[in-house]
C-alpha cells in the first residue's frame, strides 16, 4: 500500500535528522487517506524539531480535535507552547499528559522549566526531583531534541538561586549533579 510506504520514509528521514524533508512525506499522507492523527502527531513533531512552534501547535491541536486524550499530542503541544512563552498553557497541557502517563520524565522537565519562568520556584523543584528520577537518557534526548529549552534551564537554575539560597541545598547531592549535567 502506498500509503504504508510513504509513512515509513517520513518516519525514517525523521529519524535520521530530516525532519524538513519528512514534512512533505506527511503532507503526501494527508492526501492519500493515512489515519490524520497519526499524520498530524508526527508532522507535529517534525515541525517542533525545526523550531516552527506554531504549526506545531496547530497540528497537535488537530491531533486533540480527534483524540482528547492523546498523551504524546498533549506533552508536544506542552513543549511548543512553552518553546513560543505560553507558559499556563504549556503548563496545562503537560498536566494533562502526566495525568495520563506519570513516567515520562521529560515531561515534568518541560513543566518544572515553564513552572520556574512563571517565578513558581517550589513546583519547578518539585518537578527537577520527579524528572531526575526517572530517566536521565529520556532527559539528556530531550535537551538534545529541543537545544532552546538548555538557555531556559539555565534560566530556571539562576532564578532558584534567588533570596531562597541555592538550589543544589533544595535537591539531594545525587538530583543536584545529576541537574548539574543537564544543565551543560
């Protein structure tokens, strides 16, 4: 089937670093009837790997239109968001997609990372700790995945030094130098 075909290349130039060029293998797929969910969810991505939040957001909001409860839709759109300064929504978003699945940790980076630009120090903390309890390699994926959001976790890390004390007296030896290296 046509169709099978074309999904598997834009899925392989995606995982092979071309995101631009699996763009157009997603659109081909709209037009030969491929389930739009699945179309829109990975046309979604690419466009997140590319920094074009928008459309991102436009097709995660398609994916929802379809699927309310699409956690993979929601914790993208979440990153999106986030990525474009919409950090209640982001934070919405990501609520939703831990509710769903409580073992993606970047999921709770994303929303520790919005937590902290909206000066919700506590949560933010709260969330660094649940991240770095779960997986480092889904972290170090996601830093790598979405370079921007390095800046935002420096950012984060500055406003945890504030009045409070440092942030490294908040999270146990092993969380601090574990944040330590996400954080490079």
């Amino acid at each position: 089937m046509k169709s099978e075909s074309l999904l598997r290349e834009a899925k392989k130039l995606m995982a092979t670093g071309h995101p631009a060029e699996s763009i157009e293998y997603f659109n081909s797929l709209m037009d030969e009837g491929c389930n739009p969910v699945t179309v829109y969810l990975n046309r979604g991505a690419a466009y997140v790997s590319l920094a074009r939040y928008g459309e991102a957001v436009d097709d995660f909001t398609s994916v929802l239109e379809l699927d309310t409860d699409n956690e993979r839709a929601l914790y993208y759109r979440g990153v999106a968001r986030m990525n474009l300064g919409r950090f209640e929504e982001a934070i919405e978003d990501l609520d939703r997609a831990i509710a769903i699945n409580q073992e993606r940790g970047t999921s709770f980076l994303a929303r520790g990372l919005a937590l902290s630009e909206l000066g919700r120090e506590d949560e933010a903390v709260r969330d660094f700790k649940t991240a770095g309890s779960l997986s480092n390699l889904e972290v170090e994926g996601f830093l790598n995945q979405f370079g921007a959001n390095r800046t935002m976790f420096g950012k984060s890390m500055a406003l945890l030094e504030g009045e409070r004390g440092p942030w490294k007296y908040v999270l146990s030896p092993e969380e601090a130098e574990k944040i330590e290296e996400w954080r490079h």
